[in-house]
C-alpha cells in the first residue's frame, strides 16, 4: 500500500522549520529586500538552528537527517524568504560531495563546522561558458610539488562570497577528458570572490564570481578520485541540488497560494470578495493543484532519496514541475491581485521577482526535459 | 531538583477558526477534528520551567487533558524539553468545564507523588475562564499567584513573584509548593529544535484514563460540571465603507469623532 502521509515526526520537524522562518528569518527579509544584501544575519540563523545539519551524519556532528526533511525545511523557509532558502540549498550542496567522496579525514576536518555553521560551504561547476555545459569548463588543474594548481573563473556561483568552503570542479591542464574535484578554503592563497551579482529576485541571496590565480590547493583536498570530478559534482547537483531547488520551489508556491488567497478574501468588488468570482477561483485552484502535484512528486524524490536509491530522474520531472509551477503561480498571484500586483508593498511581487531565479539553478528546464527524456526512452 | 509540573492545552489553532463547530447540547467546541496548537500561555509556563531546570536543575512533567489528538501537543512539550508527558484522556473527561478539568488535573498532579511548582498559562485562547489556575490551588491545597510576569526571587523554598493587577502589579511572597499562572509577559518561548524532536524519541506520553485516576464518573467531563453555557453563537465580522466628506479640516474632525466613539481613541 502506498502511504502518501508525512510521518508524525516529520510534521514535527516541519513544524519546527515554520516556527524557525517565522520568528528568525521573516524579520531580516525587508533588509534583504531593500540592500540586496545582508545575508549575514540569516547566514547565522541557518546553522544556530541546525539547518545546515539535517543531512550530514551524525557521527560528524549533524542530524542525519535525510533529505525529505531537507526538503521540508526549505520549503518552509522558501515560503518566507526564498533568497534564505537558495543559500541554504546551496550550503547543503556543498556539503554533500564532502559527505559522499570525502575521505575520512575530509568528512572529520570539514563536516562539524559546516554542521553548526560556523563554516558555510557552496560547489562552483558554472563558468562563463554556460552551466548547461559543464564539459565546457575551462578552470585548469595542474600538478605542481606535490599539490594542484588552479587556474580559471567561475561565475553564478550562490555562496560566492560567504562560503569558507568551495568544491570547484576543474579540468586537467594536461588531460582534456579528466576532471577533477576540489576542496577550496577562502583563506588560499590565489583564491578570491570577485563580482557580486545583482538578480531580478531572490534579493539579499549572494551570488557572485570566484578567481583562482595560481591558487595552490594542497594534495588532500583532492575531492573523490581525481578524474572523476565531473562525477563528484554532478551526483551533488543531481540530486542535493535539484532536491533543493525543489524545496524552495514549493515554499515560493505555498507563499503565492497563502497571498492569493489573502487578497482575494479581502478585496471587495461587485459588493463581495473576488474569491467569490469564478475567474480568480480558478486561478486559485490552479495554484492549488500544481502545489499538490508537486509535493508528490517532490516528496517521491526525496523519499526514493532517502532509501539510499538513485533518484536523479525523478528529482528532474519534480525540479522540472515545481520551478515552472512557481512562475505559473507566482503571475497567477499577482494577476488576482489586480493593479496592486504591481506594487511593491505587496508580497506577491518579490514572488514574481524570485520565481524567476528558480528556473536556471540546479539546470534548466530544458536541460531538466533533456534528463527525462533520456529517462522515458531508455 | 525541582518537581515541576506544566499544565497545557491544546486549543485550535487561530487559522482553524472558520473550521470550529459547536456542539448544539453541550455548547462544546469538540477538538477532535480540528488542528490543535499548544496554548500560547502554556508556553510562556512552559517556558518558565525550561528556564528554572537549566538554572538550577529540575525534572518537568506536562500534563493536557484533551481527546488522543491531544498527543501532539503533547510530544511537541516533550520536544521542546519537557522529560515527561502525560495525556488525560478518556470519553468520560469529555465536555469538562474549568471545575472538572481542574479537579481531574488535580488528582492526576496527586498521582504523581511529591510536586514543588505547578505552572499554567493565566488562560486558554479558547475558552479563556482564567480558573483553571486558582481550581487546582483549591484541589491541590498550594497557594496560587496569578498573572505572574517575573520570577524575582527563585531559589529555596520562599519565591518571590512580580504579579500583574489593574494598573499595577504585586510583589508577592510565597511558600513552595505553589501554583503561578503566567502571563506573555514573562518570557519569550523558545522554538521547536531538530535535535530536540530527535531527543524526544526516546521520551513516553503516558495516557491515563478515568480507571487510572481513580474517580467516580460524576466528579469529571461533562458530568462533573457545574457550568452551564446557555449559549455559543459564530460571530460574523462585517467591515463597512464610509467616505467622509468635506474639507480637510471638517474631514479630520468628522473622523476623529468617529474613532472617540468607537472607542479606538
């Protein structure tokens, strides 16, 4: 029998993650709004409310706790603040190559300081050449004393200025079939943030470029096997990464639903609210539907996930649904909303604005299609 | 160590309010079907007792008298820190008024042996009688201080309490064991915690029935209750829309007026 409830304490970590983006994060999102920035705040409260340990082991100072509740917790923090949500998505992509090719020794160095967020990480593949293609990267490696060398830029990368820990994917200087994966710290010599973005929404989220300059990355931070980086970063972004994008996407869609429904119990036309009309009920149910399909699909995934089974495919149709649900729902929102849709006092326009954003990260929705078209005709 | 006991209800939860339905014999509101929250005011005592147990050492058990649903509240008390959670719940507890919640919370605070301090919110958001506190200090035979919005003086056997009255407040002095109620006032509730839902897994909500108590079917639920709530009505909210008219001035007053006499200002 299919059993399609959340367990009882899965709703209480949900509950938990709601209380967390009330009362911690909702009060820092007009700051983030208005500068663009100050993200440090949130920062802080992601790891002092053990965010950044649900899905690392608690042999290595986090919860173990799996990705459907990963899940949960970004959608409920993407229903306050989508921009926290994305650094925190992020922060657990960065997280999750250590914890699945990390050696003993890397997991032991890296893991508790990402657990209590004292440390925050990101994974950089993106380059100017595009993020669909990452065979395309043209970031170089080259052996030099008994360390790697590391040359190139990448751009898009979230985290870029605040992450103390970077996975960087590069090529082999030497071998153009060999990619490899590799541990940066901040604090590196050759290695710095450079440009910092400014995005249509998810304001208050960094997102930025890093420079490596002969930067000189010690031997054991070679991440996985070395050639097999493409493997190492793609697993991350496959999975954690799309699992991520989902959970926000569906946080951005509760928020647009919760708005709808707000403003069209309160807005009085023709002497009644215009949640009376048939036309905004549809709207409304729309909304509705995609946020129920979506939480299937999305929850599948992450249970597939959590059974310790691959679920790239799934987590791409999930990935694929929820971002474009969440621009559907977030123009649905504001259409009900009328002239004040256009307004910035209203919510609804920071949810157009973020709904945006949600489409390219973790691939495209086509490169999304691309995956699960493979999938159907294989 | 401290024996600390929290009393909480669960209540409906504010967003469920269009959902509520009245039983039309017993002017109840049945919780059974209906989303359930701790009540605000039992987390500030809950709250409270954290913060004493952290300072000083001390074992909390919460009790809620309320139907299975109840549990959640329950566990989540449990999560929050609570060490031990015990839910009162039978048929026959069913439709008990403050008297008969009170007198069954009283023999259940009994059952558990010696207790130093019993904690509850000042009232429920639902049914808000603000007795519950001062019923069991009758029951229990402990002296309560209601509307306590500080702990001055916590350590021994003498507390002293700031208290909340009309236009002021009390200091007063009280011998352990004792019963306080809390307002808002006193603290600020913590949230949930991941780690602390993780540590609850291995806590039990022990449930105790009629039998368990000990009592006589008439003393508790419906039955044990004197009260009688001739009636319970849904209140409709309407908003009307008035312009005012003349100048900016005329505007002002005609407006002010009108806040004077709704009372606002």
């Amino acid at each position: 029998m299919i059993d399609f409830t959340l367990t009882e304490e899965q709703e209480l970590f949900q509950k938990a993650a709601r209380e967390f983006a009330e009362t911690k994060i909702a009060p820092h999102v007009p700051e983030m709004e208005e500068t663009g920035q100050s993200w440090d705040p949130v920062i802080k409260e992601l790891g002092a409310g053990e965010m950044m340990a649900i899905t690392i082991p608690e042999q290595y100072g986090g919860l173990g706790l799996g990705y459907t509740v990963r899940m949960l917790a970004l959608e409920e923090i993407a229903r306050i603040s989508v921009a926290t949500a994305m650094m925190m998505q992020v922060g657990g992509l960065g997280i999750d190559p250590i914890v699945l090719f990390g050696t003993e020794e890397q997991k032991e160095k890296y893991l508790p300081g990402l657990a209590t967020g004292e440390r925050f990480a990101t994974v950089a593949v993106t380059e100017p050449t595009g993020g669909s293609d990452p065979k395309g990267c043209r970031t170089t490696y080259k052996k030099q004393n008994g360390s790697y060398v590391l040359n190139g830029r990448k751009c898009f990368i979230t985290n870029s200025h605040i992450a103390d820990v970077q996975v960087v994917l590069a090529l082999d200087e030497d071998n153009p079939e060999a990619y490899s994966t590799f541990i940066l710290e901040k604090e590196m010599d050759g290695f710095e943030p450079t440009h910092i973005e400014h995005k249509i929404g998810m304001r208050g989220c960094n997102t930025g470029e890093i420079e490596m300059k002969d930067c000189v990355v010690p031997a054991e931070n070679l991440l996985g096997p070395e050639g097999k980086g493409m493997r190492v970063s793609m697993t991350a972004i496959s999975e954690s990464g799309r699992a991520g994008m989902i959970g926000c996407a569906l946080g951005l869609q509760t928020a647009c639903l919760e708005a709808a429904i707000k403003f069209a119990n309160e807005r009085i036309l023709y002497g009644k609210p215009i949640s009376r009309l048939q036309a905004q009920q549809f709207k409304i149910a729309e909304i509705k539907i995609d946020l129920e399909a979506g939480r299937l699909l999305g929850y599948r995934a992450s249970a597939t996930h959590d059974k310790g089974e691959r679920a790239g495919n799934e987590y791409a149709v999930a990935k694929y649904f929820t971002t474009e649900a969440a621009q559907k729902a977030a123009k649905m929102a504001a259409d009900i909303h009328g002239g004040y849709g256009c307004m910035e006092e209203y919510p609804v326009t920071r949810y157009v604005r973020d709904s945006f954003v949600l489409g390219p990260s973790a691939g495209t929705s086509d490169i999304m299609k691309v995956i699960v078209s493979r999938w159907a005709l294989s | 160590m401290l024996s600390i006991v929290v009393c909480v209800k669960a209540v409906p939860e504010p967003k469920a309010a269009e959902d509520l339905k009245i039983d039309p014999v017993t002017k109840a509101i049945p919780r059974h079907d209906i989303p359930l929250e701790i009540n605000p005011l039992d987390r500030n005592a809950l709250e409270a007792a954290l913060h004493f147990k952290e300072q000083a050492g001390a074992s909390i058990t919460v009790i809620s008298m309320g139907p299975p649903p109840a549990g959640d509240i329950v566990k989540e008390c449990l999560a929050l820190g609570s060490d031990e959670g015990i839910l009162l719940s039978d048929p026959a507890f069913a439709g008990a008024d403050a008297l008969a919640t009170a007198y069954t919370l009283a023999k259940a605070i009994e059952k558990l042996g010696e207790v130093d301090l019993v904690l509850c919110g000042r009232a429920s958001s639902d049914g808000a009688t603000e007795w519950v506190g001062p019923e069991l200090s009758v029951f229990l035979d402990f002296p309560v201080v209601t509307m306590v919005r500080e702990f001055i003086q916590f350590n021994g056997s003498s507390w002293q309490v700031k208290a909340d009255i009309e236009n002021g407040y009390r200091l007063v002095q009280v011998e352990l064991p004792a019963i306080f109620t809390v307002t808002q006032d006193l603290n600020s509730p913590r949230t949930l915690s991941f780690s602390g839902i993780i540590q609850s897994r291995k806590k039990e909500i022990t449930t105790w029935g009629l039998k368990d108590l000990a009592l006589p079917a008439n003393t508790v639920g419906l039955a044990g209750s004197p009260t009688i709530v001739s009636k319970l009505e849904y209140v409709e909210s309407k908003r009307e829309c008035e312009i005012i008219e003349g100048s900016l001035d005329e505007k002002l007053d005609q407006m002010i007026g009108k806040l004077v006499e709704a009372g606002a200002v």
